[in-house]
C-alpha cells in the first residue's frame, strides 16, 4: 500500500480495503495527490444497546471495559485498534481517525449496567480501545457522564489516556481517590514532540502528558506511565527518558507495551515508515520480526504484549532497571470495590434535595 504524501494532522495517508468487503477503490494511475484533500472528521450516531464489554485475556489486568466512542481521532499510526473499524464497514486506515462513532447514551446504559443485580463490582476499565479522551470529548462529555455515574456508584475505574483532557475530571477522580477507587494511566511514546507530531498527530504532546502527571499527582489521584508502544529502533532508546521524566512528575507506577501491528495496522505502519524514516524502515520492521517469531504481529497470549526473544528480553531488562533507578514502584494500583453501592436512577435523584 502507498498512500502517497502525508496528510497534516493525520497518522495515515490512505484508506486501505476493508478485508471483509469485496469492494475496493482503485486511484488512477495519474491521480495527483495534490489533489487530495485532508478529511474533515465527521461523527456518527452508535446506536448500541450496552456499553460494557468483557474479556477472559490473561495479559490484562481487568475483565469488564468501556469505551464511549469507536474510532480514534488522535491518529496514531501504530494503534492495535484500528481494525476494529473493518467490522463497521470502514477502512483501518483515515476512516478510523475521521469517522468517529458516539454512544450518546453511554452515560444512561451504564447507569443500568452498574445499577443492575447482575453487575458484581469490579475494576472497570475506561479508553481500553480507543481514547475516551480524544478531542471530540471536550464538547461532548461523554466520557465526564460516565464518570458521573461511576463516581456516585463508588465503582473502581482505571484510565488509559493520552490527552491532557482527563485534568478537566479531577474532581471526580479525586472522590473516587478517596474510596481507593481511581488510577490514571498516562501513555507516553515518545519524549520529541516533532516524531509525536507524526506518530500521534492529534494527540496532547509529550509535556502536556508529563504535565497531566503532574497534575493528577498534586491532587492526589494514583498516577502512573505506559511506556506503549515501544517502537524497535524508533522510540525504544527513549524509555529510561520517559521514565525518569514520568518520575520526576510524580508517577506512582509503570507499565510499558511492545509494539503489535495486527491486520492492515501493519501496511499502514509500513507506509509511514516509508513517508517519514524511509533509511531505517527495513531496521524497524526486521526487529519487530525478530520479536514476533518471524512475523509483524503475534496474537498469542502471554507474548502479545512483550514479544519475545533477545531484543523482547532486552527491553525487559531495560525498563525493569530505569524504573528502579527513576525511584517508580513495582507494583501497581490497588482498586478496592469495598465502597461500591448501586448509582440511584435518575427519577431518585429528583428527590434527592427533599
């Protein structure tokens, strides 16, 4: 796949096909790409029916997630998510980061979920798949409903993120802190803001993730680092940086993922490598083979999120030994469910001034 000229603020330069359509759109062979426009992001109605999602993997430390949205507009190139897209009919590539399914109702479903005498209290993952905290979040503030009701219901919540947004919910996180049930986990990838510009167009630069560290930590929400992905020859020299620097902001705990690229994930990825680093391209993707038996993507449990191998080893090794010496803990948060109690519906809060 080629995609061409890059497309300012956005990770991909293409839609590829979708592997479950027979259907494919072809360029000309004299198309000019200066022709092409950059995509307007455009949003959609997701009309699901529950919002939260189980899983039995044993490489996750949690069983029940929420998103509220599908689809990413931070555009980063590498995100295991991507392929999500093609089940909706999308493509992985631009479609993902400019296509934005809404569940407007997320909110009220998990109102119902968590209020529920099925629901049996436990770590409740949010952005697991794509960022709840993405742009169009500051207007909408799907992701603040919800934890509106997680806060009332005193449910643990941990939150991956990559924007500097989730400060704006302090003061929820803060309560829940109080009830031993938050922990925010900032992703870094890259301290260069110029290579987060190309591999994270959309997302909050690198200081403003340090600093939503460091707000988290002054207000006394658990705050720790993802290391993730760790890109082969591209940021993996970085990660003694990172950890320092997520330290000296006062992160409380660590975790680092290496790079997968399952499905079209991995032509897209091939095509930014050769729009942005064409003289190493073949050094990244070898390594990354060296790490996934061979191939650009390993699914199977126990080694997906580490790879395996010398260089897996290495990396290993490398972050165990920063992440002591930048004075980060071994363990991680401890969530406690011993505060939950069933949110009240919305005709009982009416009555909750009387």
């Amino acid at each position: 796949m080629s995609g061409g000229q890059s497309i300012h603020g956005r990770g991909a330069a293409a839609n590829p096909a979708n592997r479950f359509e027979p259907l494919r759109f072809e360029r000309d062979a004299d198309f000019d790409p200066a022709e092409d426009s950059a995509p307007a992001t455009q949003f959609f109605r997701d009309a699901t029916a529950s919002l939260i999602t189980y899983n039995d993997s044993p490489d996750i430390p949690f069983t029940a997630s929420l998103n509220p949205y599908r689809g990413c507009e931070h555009g980063c190139i590498y995100c295991y998510a991507r392929p999500t897209h093609e089940y909706l009919g999308f493509s992985a590539g631009l479609d993902f980061e400019s296509r934005i399914m809404v569940k407007d109702r997320a909110p009220e479903l998990l109102r119902d979920e968590l209020a529920s005498p099925r629901w049996k209290p436990q770590w409740l993952a949010v952005g697991t798949v794509t960022d709840a905290y993405q742009p169009v979040e500051r207007r909408l503030k799907l992701t603040r409903q919800c934890l509106e009701v997680i806060a009332q219901a005193r449910n643990p919540v941990g939150i991956v993120t990559k924007n500097h947004l989730v400060t704006r919910d302090t003061d929820l996180l803060v309560e829940l802190a109080r009830h031993d049930a938050a922990a925010v986990f900032v992703s870094i990838t890259t301290l260069d803001s110029e290579l987060a510009a190309k591999m994270e167009p959309r997302a909050s630069l690198p200081q403003h993730r340090l600093a939503a560290i460091r707000a988290m930590h002054a207000a006394g929400v658990p705050v720790g680092v993802m290391v993730a992905p760790v890109v082969p020859a591209v940021t993996d020299h970085e990660m003694a940086r990172i950890l320092e620097a997520a330290a000296e902001a006062g992160a409380q705990f660590a975790g680092y993922v290496m790079m997968r690229l399952p499905f079209g994930v991995a032509a897209l990825f091939e095509d930014w490598l050769a729009r942005h680093f064409p003289e190493r391209e073949e050094k990244v993707l070898n390594r990354i083979r060296e790490i996934r038996g061979g191939l650009l993507n390993d699914p199977r449990f126990g080694s997906r999120m580490s790879g395996e191998g010398i260089f897996a080893d290495q990396v290993k090794q490398m972050f165990h030994v920063a992440r002591r010496k930048a004075g980060i803990g071994e363990e991680g948060p401890r969530l406690s469910t011993a505060s939950f109690r069933a949110p009240p519906g919305p005709q009982l809060e009416l009555f909750a001034c009387c």
